[in-house]
C-alpha cells in the first residue's frame, strides 16, 4: 500500500487526512468516492441555470438569446477596435479600449 494526501491544488491547504492505496487508480477512486455527492450536487446546480445564447457570425453579434424568466443585462465588450468610430470607443476598468454594447430581454 502507498499513502496519499488530497490537497487544495490552488493553495496547498490540506482537506484530507492521509489515506493509503494500491495505486493511483485506486487513490483516485477513494477521492471520487469521498467527494462523488459534492461533484453531482455542483453539476445539478451548473444544470439548473438558466442560459444564455450569444450568436456570433463573422466576427459580429447576431443574436443574444435571454430566457423569458430571467431579467439581465448582457454587457458585449469588443476589443478590436481598429477602424471604429473614435466616438464610440471606452475603456474598460483596466483602460484598455473596447466597444460595448448592452442586450436585455426587458
């Protein structure tokens, strides 16, 4: 048996106790196992949302889809702004120079 650790990938901080395991793949199975509710409840909730289209053809929006039941704005920052009108062109909160245009089903 060989001992593992499951650790927070992003930091390092420890979540889980030290265990043992014949090999990666039963390592791995361990975890899934461990964690397998947490994993799907994450994925029914990921499901559960509404979604957003956005219809892009040859570089250009054609079409933002917005279910009827959600109210939003969607904010489109373009950031190829070579030939576009000087009066048209912000800046983001990085001052980089975009477009924007906002879609809402309101």
């Amino acid at each position: 048996m060989k001992k593992f650790q499951v650790w927070e990938t992003n930091s390092g901080t420890e979540i889980g106790k030290p265990f043992e395991a014949k090999d990666m793949e039963d390592a791995l199975s361990q975890v899934l196992g461990q964690h397998g509710e947490a994993i799907k409840e994450v994925k029914e909730v990921k499901d559960s949302l509404p979604r957003i289209s956005i219809v892009v053809q040859g570089g250009l929006i054609q079409d933002i889809s917005i279910p009827d039941n959600v109210n939003v704005v969607v904010e489109v920052r373009d950031y190829d702004v070579e030939g576009i009108d000087e009066d048209r062109i912000e800046k983001d909160d990085d001052g980089s120079e975009c477009v924007r245009s906002e879609w809402s089903n309101e």
